[in-house]
C-alpha cells in the first residue's frame, strides 16, 4: 500500500534508515478471514447467490421487503457483500440468518428450485449459523483495530486475544461444546453433526495458524515493547547501553513519571522525545509502536 520499493516508505528510509514501516493491521486481519475450508466456502457461495438473486433487481427486492413485512419481521432486506468492505460479509451472513425463514418462502414463491433446495439441506442452517457467528467474531475484532488512540500495540493486544480465543474455542468443539456459538446451538444445541464439528475445529484451527503467521509480532514481549508500554517498570541492565544513561534520567524524573500517569502513550513518547533527544535518535523503535499514528 505504500510501495516499500518506489513509493513513501523508500522516499522516507532515504532520508532515516532508521524508519520502520508496518503493514496496515486491518488488512491483514480482513486476509486472515479467508481462510475457510472447502465445505464452508460451498455454503458461502450459496449464500452470496441467494443474496445476489433477491437483491438482483428492484422488483425482487420490493417483493421480498414486503414479505418480510408481512411476516412481522425485524429486517425488510438483505444486505450485499462487498470484499472493499471487509465487515460486510459478517453483516450479510447475520442478515441472511435471521431472514432464512422469509428466504426460504420466496424462493418457493419464486420457484427457484436449484437454490432451494441448496438453501433447505438439513446441514445448510446450521453452517449458516456458525458462518454469522464466526464472522461476526472478526468483525468485532475489526472494530477493536479502529478509531482514535489506536497504535501496534494496543492491535497486538486485541488480535492475541482473539487468537486466545480460537484456541479456547477449538478446545471446545472438540469437548462437543459449542456454547461460544450462541446461534448455533439455538438451532440444534450441542448435537453438532460429525462432519461440521470437524469443519469447524479444522477452520478454528486454520484462523489460528494464519493469525500466527500474518502477525508474528503476536506474543511477544521484547525490551523496546516493554519500554514503550511502560518506561517505569523496566531495568537498567536490560535497555540498550546506547540509551541507559538517559533511560535512568526518565526514570528518575518526577515530571515525566506524573506525565506517564496523566498522558496517553503517544502523548507521553511525544514529549519524552522532545525532553530527551537522544533517546529517540538512539533508539527510535521504541516510537515504532506509534508509526501508524504519525502516519
């Protein structure tokens, strides 16, 4: 997105060497949720040929809206799925399953039979249910990588989280407990088919893997992080030698630690920077965290 080897990145090292560049988390995170096995994606070309057919003119998208009116329900239309827009596909998946039942009358009504019948399988509601609510997972964690003050680190924290998560939720299924999918075991409680038990440990298991290997700045804890999150609770012997001496100046400086307690990190770096210069030209991956936000 930034061209490493023609655009700003390289226009930026060629002034500061010293200039890391980081990949938008977001986008990797919106890769990651591609990962989906084979059976899984089946269902999900199903879905988005439903989509598309109730939304592909007005007038089917007129009849459907007051079906749904008709049928007291909470939604009059389906949502689209757009890969620009990497939160649709949850929002779409949760549409189409909270409508199954107004989707299934107007493909009858329509006479529809080829999705109809894909879309009536004794399997297909039940992979539609924990579609909408594994991507609906994603999408919150997508939200947690937006908005203001966010930064490498506090992304880090979200996505170990998340891949927290998938471990504790693999560990789960494979106990044939599928509580964490609440629209799931709504549909059928815990008696979960063989065949999608196993569809849904492999992509639990799948998600963790592709988390680990896009982000493997994920678990760890190196000094320069360390000392970015928090200066005060590190030690000496253990920062960089080129920085020690005034490293120990910040730690025994009573303005900078009440600067710590009242300021964000970005906040508190800035005018860390501005106080001690020679930390941030001896070591200037400690404001990598922070990359984003001065971009």
């Amino acid at each position: 997105m930034i061209s490493s080897k023609s655009g700003l990145l390289s226009l930026v090292k060629q002034k500061n060497p010293a200039v890391q560049g980081t990949h938008c988390m977001i986008h990797k995170a919106a890769l990651v949720s591609k990962t989906i096995p084979m059976r899984l994606h089946e269902h999900m070309f199903v879905i988005i040929k439903v989509v598309n057919f109730v939304k592909i003119s007005a007038l089917n998208t007129r009849l459907f809206s007051k079906l749904c009116k008709e049928m007291d329900a909470d939604h009059t239309a389906l949502l689209y799925h757009t890969k620009v827009r990497w939160p649709s596909k949850g929002n779409m998946l949760s549409r189409v399953f909270e409508l199954r039942e107004e989707i299934k009358l107007f493909l009858i009504a329509q006479q529809k039979s080829d999705l109809l019948s894909a879309f009536c399988r004794d399997d297909f509601s039940l992979y539609l249910a924990y579609l909408a609510e594994i991507f609906e997972a994603l999408n919150q964690l997508n939200k947690k990588l937006q908005g203001p003050g966010s930064n490498t680190i506090v992304h880090c924290d979200a996505i170990d989280a998340f891949v927290e998560k998938l471990k504790l939720w693999s560990q789960r299924a494979i106990n044939d407990n599928f509580e964490p999918f609440h629209r799931l075991t709504d549909v059928t409680g815990n008696d979960i088919a063989q065949l999608l038990k196993q569809d849904i440990i492999s992509h639990l298991q799948n998600l963790q893997k592709e988390f680990e290997r896009y982000f493997p700045e994920i678990n760890t804890s190196t000094i320069l992080v360390r000392l970015a999150r928090n200066p005060f609770m590190c030690k000496v012997e253990d920062v960089p030698e080129a920085i020690q001496e005034e490293f120990i100046e910040i730690r025994n400086d009573s303005f900078a630690r009440d600067g710590f307690r009242t300021c964000n990190l970005q906040e508190f770096w800035i005018k860390t920077q501005r106080c001690y210069p020679r930390l941030g030209v001896n070591a200037p991956n400690i404001l990598v965290p922070f990359s984003s936000t001065y971009l």
